[in-house]
C-alpha cells in the first residue's frame, strides 16, 4: 500500500505534538509537513523532545502554512476559531481534512455562538463536517471527507452515558450531572514554565465548575438538554475522569446494565468495560490509559434506590483528542481502525 501524504496544521501545542507521535508510526501514513508560526524553521524536537529521531531518521522542522503544500490528509490542530477563518484554503489542499479543534464540532451555529460568544465564521461547513467521535458516528465517518474534533471532557461523558442512554434506561425526569476531574494538560501548551513541565501546574487550573463548553456536545449527542458538567483539574499531567450522576428506575439490576453496556461496546477496539468487584482498580483509571486511545468505562448500581453512577477515564490528548483523530482517518480511509492506535498504556506510571 502507498503512504498517504499527511501535514499537520499547528504541531507545538500538545495535541499537534500527540498527533505527530501516532503519525509517525502509523503504517499507512508520511509526514510531510507540520507547521507553527511561532517555531517555524526549528526542529520539531525542539519542542516535542519525545520526537527526538534515532540513527539516521532525518529530524522534521516545523514550515509556515504559507508554505504548506497539498498532501492527501490535513490534520488541523490550530487554537478554536482559526481554521473556520481559513477553511476554504485548507479545504484546498487535501481532499481529507480532520479539524482538532471546536470550530465544527456543533451543528447548530446559535448553540456555537452561545457557547463560544462569537457568531461562526463558515456555518456553511458545519453540515459537511461529521463529528469525530467513531463509537458515536463510524457509520458517517466511513462516507465523509471532513471530521471534526471532539471535547476531551464531552468524549469521556458521552462515552459513559451512551450505552444506558441507547437502551432507555435513564430516567427523563431527573437531569444528569457529570463530574469532571482532568489533567493539566487539558489547558493547552503555553510559553510558560508550565509548558515545559505540566507536573507543576496540575493543581492550579481550575476550568469550568459550571457552563463548560463540551457541555453542549454532550446534549447534542444524547439528544438531552439537562446534561450539565463540572470540570476542575486534579494533579495529573494526561487524564480525564467523567462521573456521571444520574437515576434510572428502582429496580434496575447490575446484569441490565451489563447487557447494555455489552450491546453498546461488545465489538469496540478501543472501548474496555471495567467493572470489577475485586482487585485494586475496580473502576475505571485514567492512568491506565495514558498515552493510549482508549476509553474505561464502568458504572455503580443502588438497586433499590434508583441511583445509577456511569464512569468513563480516557487520555485527553489520545481518545480524547489526537487518537480519536487518527481512528476517524482509519475509518475513512477503509483500514483496520486500530492502525496506528495499538498501544495499550503503562502499568506502573
């Protein structure tokens, strides 16, 4: 098989940078181009220092967009609200585009100026992008050539819930409250010292205890409006952990949830149900996951009260970012999903 052409659009943040490292191994896939405006002309190690080559693999330096060249997969890992600036352009230039950020994740361009406080700059291209997230919409992805990003903290939410929202068992009329720890990482790279070394920045973020972004991706997925997430950080680098509070009917037993979570995620490469009634990690761990695209999920039942405990820990730059992307690209392009995806995380870390 030929090697498709893929550049990336933005490369020093950390999601770039997590996108580059899958890249890089992907075996269906060249780099040819990562671009920074700010780090153009410097190697790429230079700020992924990760990425550093071994033997006589010639190092990567980072180009401009202007001297970006067309290549069969865009990858567009810029701030929110700049690649609807320039869509037209990036469309282009590759006949596959995969935007990291915000801009097309939301159908509905009033819910987008809400939640963003700006009007979007090319709603015509909202309808044309499929949402990145291949458990929620492969069937989609397989026919498109535009996938948006996904929130990191809407992923591990929707994740949790989407199995017992398919089978109806979530009561209507009692909203949903998800609790949201996540790691430093999830604040972007900065020229800062916390850029350079998130471990001392992990406590000090707090994000959005009520009103975050990601909510809306969350009830544009469910089709429910009274989802609402709280997410503060916690002293990890990589790691999201969602709890979603929510009731189903009294009466609801462990082995109804195991068949619907079953149903939902039986023959997923990348979604594991954990959900254990011995050992130290019962429940799902965001550190079991690191630097991996995959996705924990569990939950806790009280029967007899109704109240049902839905759990899902990813890694915001892999599942809930950059490894989502290269899954979409595998869907889309026909190969086995897992292609380029298969590592597994680390134990201990």
């Amino acid at each position: 098989m030929t090697a498709l052409r893929a550049s990336i659009v933005g490369g020093s943040g950390y999601g770039g940078g997590e996108l580059l490292r899958l890249l890089l191994q992907h075996p269906h896939v060249q780099v040819v181009q990562v671009t920074s405006e700010s780090q153009a002309g410097n190697y790429v190690h230079s700020v992924h220092p990760n990425l550093r080559p071994a033997g006589k693999t010639p190092p990567l330096r980072f180009t401009t967009i202007a001297e970006l060249e067309p290549c069969d997969v865009l990858f567009l890992a810029l701030p929110h609200g700049q690649a609807q600036r320039r869509i037209d352009f990036f469309a282009g230039l590759a006949p596959t585009l995969i935007d990291l950020s915000a801009d097309f994740r939301l159908a509905d361009t009033e819910l987008y100026r809400q939640r963003y406080g700006e009007a979007h700059l090319a709603p015509a291209w909202l309808e044309r992008f499929v949402y990145g997230l291949p458990e929620l919409t492969r069937e989609r992805l397989r026919m498109a050539d535009y996938a948006s990003g996904v929130g990191c903290n809407a992923t591990a939410s929707i994740l949790a819930l989407l199995p017992a929202a398919r089978a109806g068992l979530l009561r209507s009329d009692r909203p949903i409250v998800v609790d949201i720890k996540a790691g430093s990482s999830e604040g972007g790279a900065s020229p800062s010292l916390a850029s350079h070394h998130p471990e001392r920045s992990g406590a000090v973020r707090s994000f959005a205890p009520t009103g975050h972004r990601h909510e809306a991706e969350v009830v544009q997925a469910l089709g429910r409006q009274d989802v609402f997430l709280s997410v503060t950080s916690i002293e990890l680098v990589r790691g999201v952990l969602a709890t979603a509070h929510c009731w189903v009917e009294p009466g609801l037993t462990d082995k109804d949830v195991w068949r619907a979570y079953r149903a939902t995620y039986g023959a997923e490469p990348f979604v594991r149900i954990v959900h254990e009634r011995t050992g130290i990690y019962r429940h799902p761990e965001p550190k079991l996951v690191a630097g991996a695209n995959l996705a924990d999920v569990g939950w806790e039942l009280d029967p007899a009260t109704g109240r049902f405990v839905a759990l899902a820990a990813i890694d915001n730059l892999g599942k809930g970012a950059a490894g989502s992307a290269v899954q979409c690209m595998n869907v889309m392009k026909g190969w086995a999903e897992t292609a380029g995806l298969a590592f597994t995380g680390l134990h201990p870390i």
